[in-house]
C-alpha cells in the first residue's frame, strides 16, 4: 500500500486546520458524529491548497528537479518524515522487498530470477 504522507493520530492538526480552511467544518464539533465513512471521503476531497495537502506534497515528492528546489524546511520534513514511515516497516517486510529488487537485477542482467516458476 502506498505511503499516504499523512498519520492521522500524528497530523490531527493539519487535519482539522485543513476541514475547516475547505468545508468550514469545525471537526472538534463534529468528529462525535460524523459517519467514519463520511470522514474517510471528505479527508480524500481535501483540495490541493489545506495545509495538510502542503505537507503531504512535500512528504511525498519523488521529482528530483523539484527536490533540488526545496527549502531547507522542506528538506527537514520530508527527511523526518521518510525516517519515520522507514522506522515502522517490519523486518520481514523489509527482507521480501530487498529479495524482490535483488532478484529483479539478476533478471536485468540476464539471470534467472527464484520468483519465477521454473518449468
């Protein structure tokens, strides 16, 4: 499952600043309430301008020509954030994606890869 670039626990903040800069939902009134599901589609609609969409975009960004770009705040967060979310994968987890890409450069340079079912 790809990284969100949020923690709900942890970004409860951004999330409540975020509800009420774009449907002018105080969430602390409404968090009692409102149907989880209801919750889980307004939080997915949250447009590009919240706050917590500012944050999740510089968590999440890929593009090293943007990267090259970024302050040195940027830079703090998403490398705590990157640190943190690299902190809560599981060993094991860990292993099985190290075998994948191992054996993915055995097959680009022509091996043969173990994931494969031999015939």
């Amino acid at each position: 499952m790809p990284d969100p670039g949020y923690d709900l626990i942890e970004d409860y903040d951004l999330i409540v600043a975020s509800f009420q800069s774009e449907y002018g939902i105080r969430l602390s009134r409404e968090v009692n309430t409102m149907p989880w599901e209801e919750f889980r589609q307004m939080l997915a609609g949250l447009g590009p301008n919240t706050v917590l969409a500012r944050m999740v975009s510089i968590r999440t960004e890929e593009d090293e020509e943007m990267l090259k770009h970024f302050t040195p705040e940027q830079r703090r967060i998403r490398c705590e954030w990157r640190n943190r979310t690299a902190a809560k994968v599981s060993i094991k987890d860990r292993d099985v994606f190290l075998e994948q890409m191992k054996q993915a450069f055995i097959t680009m340079a022509g091996g043969r890869s173990k994931l494969k079912k031999e015939k």
